[in-house]
C-alpha cells in the first residue's frame, strides 16, 4: 500500500496561502483492500512530528480520502501532517510527512507601501542588508502591483511568473510568501523588487481597453524575516531607506507586450512612502503560475527581412532567446495564431500589438519578456540573420494545474479534437479562466467558465483554481446586490456615454447562472461539502437576485423583462453575423433559472440549510409557470422548436408529463433536416449530444462528433487546428480567416464536447459527494470500435476501456480506485456495484483481475 499526493486546501506543500479551514487529502494506491478500516491523521509544528498538536485518533471504518478541521494556527509558522491508513484487507501505509506554512493571518503588517515618480521605465526597488551569520530559515511576504518579480543576490526568486496575478484588487490584495532561505548569505545581500504595469494599471479590456483600473501608482509592500544560526532575527521592511532606480524594462502591457533596452542607464530616483491600507493584504487562494511545457521550433519559414518561426501548436506564454547578441543589437519578436498566404499574420488580435522588442547591450544571453504574455503558435522574429546560432524557446505558461483526464480512441482525429479541448483549457486557465489569450481582450467571462467548467474539472484538477474565481465572483457580486456581471473580475470601469454595455451591464443567464453552476460541478466531481458550504451563499445570491427580477416580470416565475444574450453565437438564425441564435432568449434565461434553483435546492439538502423546502416550492412554482406559458394543453411547444431548445428542454426535464417523445422526435427531426450538423451556440452547444446520447439517439451524437464537415468539431481538426476556436467557422474551408472583429482561435467553451466525451465514450458521471461515488455509464456504437478513458478522482483513478469484439459484442475493461465505488450500466441497462479493483465485463459477466 502506498499514500500519495497529499494536499493541504488542495495544494501541494501550500506557503502562505489562506487556510480558514483545513482540507487535508490523500488517495491510497497498490492496496490489497477495496477501502479504509482505520485512518489516523497527526500534525506537529515539529518535521519529526515528535510534538503532536493534532490527533485524530483512530478512526474506524472510516472511507473517505480527505479530512476536514480547523486549528488555532499562528501566524509565520509551518505545520507538518501525515496520514496512515490500514485497509479492510489488513495492509497498512503511513504516508510521507508533508506540510503548511501560514502567512501573516491578523498579525499587523510593520512594511509600508512605497512607490516612485512614474516614468516610461519600470522601477526597481532595492535593499542592501548585511548578515552577520548564516542564515537558518527566511521569509519574505510581498505584494507588488501591477505585476513584480523578485530578485536576491541577482537570481530570480521561484519559478513563479506573472506576481500577484488578476484577482479584484479593489476588494482584496493577495500576497505571497516565499522561502529565500537558499537565496541568502553571510555577508552582503541585495533584494531587488521590479514592477511592471500589469492588469492593475496597464491597458486592459476590449474595444482600446482602459488604463488604470485599479490605480495610479506601481506599488510594492515587502516584509523579510530572516533567523540566523545563531537563534537571532533580522526583520527588514519596506519604507523610506529603500533605494529605487530605472530598470531596462520600458512599455509593458498584457496585451501589446514589452519593451527592455538593457543599453540605457540605470538612474536612481525617489522612494515614496504610502499611506495605503494594509489591511486589504489577505493570504493568497490562487495556484501559481508557473512554466508548463517547453516547446523546440518545428518549422523556420525565412522571409525578406524577418523569419517566421512555427512551434507547432497553439500556446499562451512566451518565448526566450539564448545566445551572443552584439551591443545595440535590437530584436523584435511578433506573435501570431495563424498564417495566410504562408505568411505573419495578426489582424484577428485587433489592437493588442503583441510584440517583444530587445535591445542588447552585447552582454546578455538569455532574453525573455516579464510582465506580459501571449497566446501564439508563430513568432515573426526581426534583427537576428542567423537564427540557426541562436537556441529559441517557446514556453507555456498557466495556473498549476495536474492534469487528471485522459481519452484515447481508434479514431485519430477525434483524439486530435480531445487534445485540442485539452490544450484550450491550458492556453487560457491562466489565473483566472480567461475567454482567449492572444487578442484585446482575455477576460474571465463568467459563462465561458460555467459552460466548460464540467470539462475543466475532468481534464485538470480544478478545484483550487476554480475555488479563487469563485473568491472574486463573490466579492464582485456583493457590489451588485446578489447579480452577476459578464467577467470576474469586473474592470473598475465608469459609465460614460457610449461605453461598451458589457463593461457596466450585468445580471443575464448563462453567464450569471455561473453562480450556480460552478459550486455544484465542484461539489460532484470532488465531493467537499465544506467548500459547497462555503460557496452556497452565491449560489442563493443569485436565485434571489432572479427571484426578484421574475416577480417584477409581468408573468411571475419566469425571466422574461431583461436583455439575454440567448443561444451566443449559434447559427440558426439566418445571419452569421448577428451572434444571438433563433432560440427564445427568454425561455433559455427561465429554463436556466429553473435549473439554478434546482442547483440550491440540492446543496441545501447536503450542507442541511433550512431554505431546502423554500427552493423546493420555488421550482415547482418555476415549472408550473414554464409549462403552462410554452406549452399547449397538447404538451406542445408553442415557440418555434431549435436544436438548442429540444436539448435543453429536454436535458432539464422541463415538459408536460408524458410529451417527452414528442420533444425527442423534433430534435431527431431537426438534426436530419441540418444532414445531422449542428447549429448550435454557446447555450445548446454542451447539452445536444448530451440530449442525443440520453433520449435515443446515441448513433446520432456520435455522427454529430464525427461530422468533417461546417460546423463541426473535426472541421477544425481538418484545418489543422490545435485548439479549440471561437466561432464554428474562424477559418474558411481554404484556410482563410472569416473576420477580424470577433475571432479567436483558443476559445474553450466549444471545447465542453470533451464533457460528453467523458460521460459517454468513458461513462463517468461522478457524484464525490455520495455514497456511490461513481455511474459508470458508457454508451458504445460501432462508429467509434475502441475507447480507453480515465479520470484521477479525489480517491485515485477511475479507468473505463471498451472494444467491440463483433459487430454486437462489447468487451468492458473498468478500474475502481481504492476507497471508490461504481455503480455500473451497460447499454443493455444490465447493472453492477463495483468497489476498489480491476474488472473484466464480457457477454453480462463480471470477472476481477
């Protein structure tokens, strides 16, 4: 038996990270037994645990692969846990010791903000400080905005990019701790603390964007606690004996790159001391965001005066230089996500200008921009002739995220699609779950994550990362009395006449339905009641917000009086250029309501909340008022039928009793009208090969998957695409972009037909909060002859294989993971519970091994 990934708050070895309540988890591997029998956890302030300030105790029969309890932690102070577990099988493992560090908690910060006259030159803030021993352990807690990195004895601290990240700096500042206890030495030391503009200041949001959002100033806060060997503290803050001078780093931005001329010199300039609030510092809930994947040229396309360079897929980062460049040497990097005419091309960017410029001092080998990035599969590098002598990196950058999903198929390109939702997840969950990474925009649209987040959640863990969104959703929200805008965060932007309405306007389904949708997908796919708890005040939040506008709607317990954006980019309406679909707006935004409401329902009945009965009257009084406003006395619909609506009709049960067939004989219709092609948007998108696979039609699902054609999913993959595009036609059949205003070539959300890929091929429909933790339930057709999936849950990884044997005969090979569970149904609806081990299923038959 083993005991592995332990995690604290699901970090891995968390320093300085808010820690309110403790979750502690494990998973347990190569066990002979099916589930736990005894579990004890112990944590100590001593890494020789000799100390136990915490002890469980024994607890029996205990099966679960987390533990939930609060502490009376100090501030500044690391904590060491381990876990041991014995199985029903009589085995026993004790895990390796792991730990947590706190951050400053209530204890009053003694640094001061300080900042400096602002110039065309990002500045560097700096300390000189002697030790007169070896250092034995030191800290240093620091924020810096917009965006910093730090620097001791000239090497960059961590491998942590992009610092602090975007959250609601309004609301809240998040900090960071570091360990810079190997940074340090006897003797002299230099901190070094640069700052770039970032989205805290810099030109951030569409249409030309806004410049200081938040504020004016670049800004830092830093407190360093260093103890000697000898037992001594040295404590250095922020304040007016810091020396401030001009970096090499000039315009920066998130969007039109960064400039560095390492030729100029460095001038010293005025420290200021800030009065600013301190008391907005908070421990950090972000992950980090770190390199994730480092990629080699694959193709060098030389032009007159420039060379294109083709990493070969799609990423969001950046690339560095390494080799000899002479003094006033400039190079200028640009960045593309595709060619035309087998040349650099950039206008779907709109105005963010993504370059990287450098100009050298003769000295420098390696060369990288700080505080920006892009999303990019071609660079167009300018003032480098031999490009060969030069060693050119492309490196992925994203929250630390563990990937936990895996498909593999007999068709190569659907494997190629399945890759490409997976590599869109990655090019834009970059702090917050942005819409695309390469163009004026790269907000965190609120129905792009609600719409994708079941995907995310199978192919990343991302239960952190998702938890820190919701942290900002919260707080923007609270602004807006229980609403919910477009994007979170929301810039600080003031109405004007104008404006675009998406910067001021709040409040529509789908996108504020994320409210909902978000803390309920976390709660199936990892099972935390205590974290559902903690965020099922946005979820009423929302219901009540519209409760509220339904009961000022001239028929209450519908949403039909505000602004929708419906069926977002669908294709049924007759005008591609029109983005809202032909479906009814307003009945997508009761529907949605409806399903929001059922959503409180549910988490009201796991964490025990008093309101359950109250959400239990509101959706039938949501469901009488739908059915009897679009529907007939004959159960038919009265609207006109879409794709979209018979899917999300049907997919929310949201018809007259025993009509159901008629529903489904209008979607079958439709589909076969459309030659089994989609014209679905963001809304029907997700749900009309789930509405197919459940109600009869599973052969169908699999021909709208396996569809070449416009629109379609492997129409991209046909065009050579590597991620997931915004609109179902951002490239033409020739390869030519189909506009510029609004296309981008890394948006997930279409992306979400890896859900069903999961649910369907692979069969899982996971509930982690349940007693049956798993239905495996997957739908095979000849179409498709072999699939072989998996999914590293909360408990370890469940796998689910199959191949057809014959045209009639399938072979299931499935893997429960220790402490697991499965509820399993064949297409047969033959069914099996199944705990921890490894099954055969052959002609209805179970066999173990």
């Amino acid at each position: 038996m083993k005991i592995v990934n332990l995690l604290t708050n699901n970090i891995k070895n968390p320093i300085g990270y808010r820690l309110d309540d403790l979750h502690l988890s494990w998973k347990v591997m190569e066990s002979k037994g099916v589930h736990a029998k005894v579990v004890r956890i112990v944590i100590s302030k001593d890494p020789n645990l000799q100390h136990i300030i915490f002890d469980s105790g024994c607890l029996y029969d205990y099966i679960q692969s987390s533990y939930d309890l609060k502490l009376n932690l100090e501030p500044r102070t690391r904590y060491y846990w381990k876990v041991t577990v014995s199985s029903d099988a009589g085995d026993e493992a004790c895990s390796d010791i792991v730990w947590f560090e706190t951050g400053k908690l209530e204890e009053p910060w003694q640094a001061k903000w300080i900042t400096t006259e602002e110039t065309d030159r990002m500045p560097i803030f700096c300390k000189n400080f002697t030790l007169d021993h070896e250092v034995g352990k030191a800290r240093i807690y620091l924020c810096g905005l917009g965006l910093y990195e730090l620097s001791i004895n000239g090497k960059k601290v961590g491998e942590e990019y992009l610092m602090p990240g975007y959250h609601s700096y309004d609301c809240f500042l998040q900090y960071q701790v570091m360990d810079i206890t190997g940074y340090l030495w006897q003797g002299r030391n230099k901190i070094s603390i640069v700052l770039g503009e970032g989205w805290y200041k810099g030109r951030f949001g569409f249409e030309g964007g806004f410049t200081n959002l938040y504020g004016d100033k670049k800004k830092c806060i830093a407190q360093l606690e260093i103890t000697d060997m000898n037992g001594e503290s040295l404590q250095i803050l922020t304040d007016e004996t810091w020396e401030v001078f001009e970096s090499s780093i000039l315009q920066n931005g998130i969007y039109d790159g960064e400039t560095i001329d390492n030729t100029l010199e460095r001038k010293g300039g005025s420290v200021t001391v800030l009065n600013d609030d301190t008391k907005c510092l908070e421990e950090r809930t972000n992950p980090r965001i770190v390199k994730k994947g480092k990629f080699k040229p694959v193709k060098i396309i030389p032009k007159a005066g420039y060379q294109i360079v083709d990493f070969g897929e799609s990423i969001t980062g950046w690339v560095e230089l390494n080799g000899s460049f002479q003094e006033n040497q400039t190079i200028k990097i640009s960045y593309s996500e595709v060619l035309q005419d087998n040349d650099f091309y950039r206008d779907n960017l709109r105005t963010a200008k993504a370059e990287f410029i450098c100009t050298c001092n003769g000295e420098e080998t390696q060369i990288r921009p700080h505080f920006t990035f892009y999303g990019f599969r071609y660079i167009k590098v300018e003032g480098i002739e031999q490009i060969d002598e030069v060693k050119i990196y492309a490196y992925r950058l994203m929250s630390d995220l563990e990937t936990t999903g895996s498909l593999i198929t007999s068709n190569k390109k659907v494997n190629q699609l399945f890759e490409n939702t997976l590599r869109s997840q990655a090019g834009n969950f970059l702090d917050i779950p942005t819409d695309c990474p390469q163009r004026d925009e790269r907000m965190g649209w609120t129905g792009d994550a609600g719409i994708f987040s079941p995907t995310a959640c199978f192919h990343m863990d991302s239960k952190a990362f998702f938890s820190n969104y919701l942290r900002n959703l919260q707080e923007e929200q609270q602004k807006i009395n229980g609403s919910i805008p477009f994007f979170v965060p929301k810039p600080k932007v003031s109405p004007r006449e104008g404006i675009n309405p998406f910067y001021i306007d709040d409040g529509v389904a789908i996108w504020g339905d994320a409210a909902t949708i978000l803390p309920w997908t976390l709660y199936e796919y990892y099972g935390d009641a205590k974290l559902l708890k903690a965020q099922y005040p946005i979820m009423t939040a929302w219901v009540d917000y519209v409760t509220r506008r339904s009961m000022e709607n001239e028929n209450p317990y519908l949403w039909q009086n505000d602004r929708q954006l419906g069926d977002w980019l669908a294709l049924d309406n007759g005008n591609i250029h029109n983005p809202i679909g032909k479906t009814d707006s307003n009945m997508i935004a009761s529907a949605y309501y409806y399903r929001s409401v059922q959503f409180c329902e549910k988490a009201a009945g796991v964490i025990g909340d008093c309101r359950r009965n109250d959400f239990k009257q509101l959706e039938n009084n949501i469901r009488k008022a739908f059915l009897s406003y679009y529907f007939d006395e004959e159960g038919n619909y009265k609207g006109e039928l879409t794709q979209t609506a018979c899917a999300l009709l049907l997919t929310f049960q949201l018809y007259p009793k025993d009509t159901k067939e008629k529903l489904v004989t209008s979607l079958r219709n439709l589909m076969e009208l459309n030659d089994n092609k989609l014209n679905t948007g963001f809304v029907g998108t997700p749900l009309l090969p789930i509405a197919l696979s459940e109600n009869g039609m599973n052969h169908m699902a699999y021909e709208l998957l396996l569809n070449e054609q416009y629109p379609g999913w492997l129409f991209e993959v046909n065009l050579g695409a590597t991620t997931i595009w915004e609109r179902w036609n951002s490239l033409l059949e020739d390869g030519t972009i189909s506009g510029t205003e609004m296309n981008s070539l890394n948006h997930y959300a279409y992306g979400s037909i890896a859900n069903w890929m999961y649910r369907y091929l692979c069969g899982f429909h996971p509930s982690m909060g349940e007693p049956v933790k798993m239905t495996i339930r997957p739908k095979p057709d000849p179409l498709i002859p072999t699939v072989s999936g998996s999914w590293d849950s909360p408990y370890g990884v469940y796998q689910c294989s199959w191949n057809y044997e014959d045209k009639n005969k399938v072979c299931y090979k499935i893997k429960i993971p220790f402490n697991g569970n499965a509820r399993v149904i064949l297409s047969d609806e033959k069914e099996f519970y199944l705990e921890a081990g490894s099954y055969k299923i052959k002609e209805g038959k179970v066999y173990e091994g």
